[in-house]
C-alpha cells in the first residue's frame, strides 16, 4: 500500500477506536493511528487529537516512558493550531511544559533550554510561571548546575510573593530559627506526625517549590539551606503536613546535628521525615527523603551499613518517578560509603561499574563522572593508575572526568575529590603531598560537606597527615608544634563524632589520638589506642 492509503486507513482505525467507549481504548493505541492520519483531519479533529496526546503523553510521564512521553507531547505541540497560546492556552501550555520537561528526562539535553525558554515567555498568571521555572530548576539539577537551579526556584518563589535573598546574613538566618523554634513550640515527634494533612493547592505549591530550592540550595550555601528548610517547617505548621515536609525535617536534621550540635535532635527529626514519607506516600519525594537521610544523618546514631536498603530504595523510587538526580545520588553514596567503610575492593569496584551503567541511563554526566572517580580510587589502591597517589591511567584521564563537576560549580564533588587524594597520599606515605589537598577542602569543608561521612573522613585523614609530617620534623622545631597545634584541633572535632557515634567513628578518633601520644613520646598510651582502634574498628 502506498503512503496516502496507509494514513487513510489510519485514520479509520483512530475515528473507529474514538467512537468506541474510553474504557475500551487504549489511549496510545488511539494516538498511534491517529497521528499517523494527523494531516488528513479536520481542524476540530486534530484539537481533540492534541487532547489525546496530551493524555498519553502524562500517562507515559507517570509511568517514567520519558522517550514516549516526549514523543506525544511533542507531537501534540506539532498539531497546534495558530494563536494556540491565546486561544487554547491551558492545552498549549500543559503541553509545551511536558514536552520542555521530558526532553532532558530522556536525555535531550540541547533541546531543554530554549524549550523552557519558550514556556516561561508564554505563561500567564503566577501559578504557570512558578511551574515553569519549576520545571526549569529541576532541569538544571538534572545536568548538576546547582548554583542555577536554586536561583530558578527562588525567580518563581517571587510568583507567589516570597523574596527570599540568594545569599541570607547569618543575623537573618538566626532570626529566622528563633521564628521557627517558636512556632515549634517544644512540639513532640508524635504531636508533629499527627498535625493534619495540607490541602490548599497553593500552599503546596508553595512547599514544593521551597523543597526543591533546598535540595540544590544544599550544595549552595548554608544560610541559604537553613532560611528554605525553616520557611518549609512554619508553612507546615501552619497548613498541615504534606510529603514534601519531610524533605525539610530529613535536611533540618542535619542542621540541628551537625550544624548545632545536638545529633539526638537530629536524628529525632531524621526519623519523623521517614515516617512522614510512609504516612504520605510519594515515590518521588521518598527517594530523595531516603537518600538525604542516609547521607547526612544516619551515620550519626545508627552503624553506617544500616542506611543500605534505604539507598536501594532510594534508588528505585527515584527511577520509577523520574527523581534520577536523587537516583543518581543515591547510588553515588552507596559507592562512596563502601570505600569509605573498607568493603573488599573488587567488591566496590563491581558496585561502580553496576552503578555507572544504570546512571549511563539517566544521561546524568555529573553523578556518572563522580562514580568514575570514586572506581579510579579503587584501582590507584589496586595498583592500576600510573602513579599510587594519582588516579589518571591509560583509558582514564583525571582532569577530563574534573570538568563537567568543576564546570558546573559541583564543590561536594570536586571535596570528594580531594578527600580521595589526601587519602592515597596517606597511604603511600606522601604526606606532605596529602595536606596540600585537605587544605584545598579546608576553608568551607565544614559548610560543604555538612552531616557527609565524607566530612569525618576528611578531619580523619588531614589529622594523620598532620602527625606523619610532624613525625619527619626536629623535635621542638617551630614546623613540629604548629603541626601537632593543628592536629589538637583536628582531634577535638573527632573526639566529639567518637562520642556521638561510637561505633562508626571511635576507632578513628583513637588511631588519631595513638599517633599524637607516640609524637609526645607516650608509647605506652599509643600502644593502647592502636589496640583498642583495632577491637573498636
């Protein structure tokens, strides 16, 4: 049959398959003839059939078919008429935003901005552009450009009247906890679980767009963290709880623990995210509430091995609901937490090439760079680079997998980094090498890695590196005692983890701790530290 013949019957199919009950029809079997005959329609025909496409399109969304969603929305945008976005705006808009999201959800990353640019240009009321640059946050998270994905969310913030500066003053900040501390009001775990259930559209619109700025706004600054997270905690007390207000009890918890001290609060509140995420299930807002939790409070009361299946959740929630930047992430910590906790390394090395396969399928450069790192550290330990402190080797080229996290301001990644280094420097006996890459991380490791295992093991590692330098300077030689001044201070801050969580971290603190007490010519004491970090590890 020839071309004409074939789209005429098409379109017979698709006016027989309309006619039947929708119960009956499957939507893309629908669509799938009818946008074959598209051009044989009439005007009404071919609106109804953006209808159509507009359906297929959300449902394959939903089901995370991002490929065949982009395919209906796209083809829905095509059959358009002229004036569309004034005559037919709600269509035309819903369409336009679906076919600007899914494009970098399968992968069409140079196709995304000038989609989204096209949105934002034509959204009319707030609630449409707050969506926009929803939308267009999230993509830049996607592509690991957290810097501009959290002033996106904060432009459509100003939609619904919300000013909140980029850079907030600590004074503010502090205001800002002594407002939320109030209408907490020494509430308990059980009395925050049992506020009711938000249900105005706005405000939780208003709350998802405050989650989604803290979660880039984490790799931003943490002023900025604290003000988003605090706005989220009041707003919940105030309209109800929702699944997104987990996501600002699971980041709070960092800030009362490693932030303020008080890790028994902290993980209180890291608890209450969880149980929020089971009493209002979202899948997407699951993944990212189980993935942060892990990362940067579990560690603090719980054995680090504990937050294993909540990664593997963590994981397939955010694939199934197109969270892959908290998927990506997700995996990115469990690969970091193996090295980090000592797992045989061609078991780790395995983990990495498992995990860089599934990430290759989200199109996420930046989360699979990070893992490409981490399986370089394990063959550098493997003897496999081209140097033992270096990670570079024939088929890996150690600046060239830096850029894209370099270039897109990823300074969590670019201190993990570093941490990899300063480790293998130790390990090899380059000591000196090693501290020039702790003090790369040194000005804001505290702010950038906030409540990471990886913080822990940076001060670990940097208080080693102290005392083997020391060990090769002049006793009683100025160099010497600025050294072990610094490593003092390295080892108050782990004396304070070893007490909070003794069975992840006391047994650094006490090889820390042994390699102060031999450079002070306590040999018996160091002795004893060394055996006891033995049992305690």
């Amino acid at each position: 049959l020839d071309d004409a013949t074939h789209k005429r019957h098409h379109a017979q199919l698709g006016r027989l398959l309309q006619a039947r009950a929708a119960a009956e029809v499957s939507i893309f079997e629908l669509t799938g003839h009818l946008n074959q005959a598209s051009e044989l329609l009439g005007a009404d025909e071919r609106l109804k059939l953006c209808e159509l496409n507009l359906q297929a399109g959300s449902k394959a969304r939903a089901a995370a078919a991002f490929a065949t969603a982009f395919e209906h929305f796209s083809h829905g945008v095509k059959l358009l008429p002229a004036g569309a976005w004034q005559q037919h705006y709600p269509l035309a808009f819903a369409l336009h935003l679906g076919q600007a999201e899914c494009t970098y959800l399968s992968g069409r990353f140079a196709e995304t901005a000038p989609l989204l640019d096209q949105v934002l240009a034509h959204a009319q009321g707030h609630d449409d552009k707050a969506r926009s640059y929803f939308v267009r946050g999230v993509y830049f998270r996607h592509i690991g450009d957290t810097t501009l994905a959290t002033w996106s969310v904060l432009d459509g913030l100003k939609e619904f009247g919300i000013d909140i500066p980029r850079a907030p003053s600590t004074p503010r900040t502090l205001a800002e906890l002594l407002w939320t501390q109030r209408a907490l009001g020494g509430r308990s775990i059980e009395q925050l679980l049992a506020l009711p259930a938000m249900t105005d559209a706005r405000q939780i619109a208003i709350l998802r767009m405050l989650s989604d700025a803290s979660a880039s706004a984490y790799f931003v600054g943490p002023n900025l963290l604290t003000v988003l997270l605090l706005r989220m905690i009041r707003l919940s007390l105030e309209q109800g709880n929702h699944a997104l207000s987990a996501i600002a009890y699971v980041f709070f918890a960092a800030v009362v623990g490693s932030g303020l001290g008080d890790f028994d609060k902290g993980e209180q509140m890291g608890q209450l995210a969880l149980r929020l995420v089971e009493r209002y299930p979202d899948a997407f807002v699951e993944s990212q509430v189980k993935c942060i939790y892990v990362a940067i409070a579990n560690h603090f009361k719980n054995p680090v091995r504990a937050g294993s299946q909540l990664l593997i959740d963590s994981w397939r929630r955010g694939e199934e609901s197109g969270n892959l930047t908290y998927a990506v992430y997700a995996v990115n910590t469990a690969a970091r937490w193996s090295y980090l906790i000592g797992e045989p390394l061609d078991a780790t090395h395995a983990d990495c090439d498992r995990y860089m396969e599934a990430v290759a399928r989200t199109h996420h450069d930046a989360g699979y760079q990070a893992l490409n790192l981490i399986r370089q550290v394990v063959r550098a330990l493997q003897g496999r680079t081209i140097s033992p402190t270096e990670l570079s080797a024939p088929d890996f080229d150690e600046e060239r997998c830096l850029r894209p996290l370099r270039a897109v301001q990823m300074r969590v990644q670019v201190q993990f980094h570093n941490n990899f280094r300063a480790a293998l420097c130790l390990i090899f006996g380059r000591h000196s090498e090693g501290l020039a890459h702790c003090q790369k991380n040194e000005p804001d490791a505290d702010e950038v890695m906030l409540g990471l295992l990886d913080l822990v093991e940076h001060y670990h590692v940097y208080a080693l590196l102290l005392a083997g330098q020391a060990a090769c300077e002049p006793r009683g030689s100025l160099v010497r005692r600025r050294l072990m001044w610094k490593l003092a201070k390295k080892l108050r801050k782990l004396r304070r983890w070893a007490e909070t969580s003794p069975q992840n971290f006391r047994h650094r603190y006490l090889m820390a701790r042994a390699e102060q007490r031999r450079l002070r010519g306590s040999g018996d004491r160091a002795l004893g530290d060394y055996q006891e970090a033995l049992v305690a590890a």
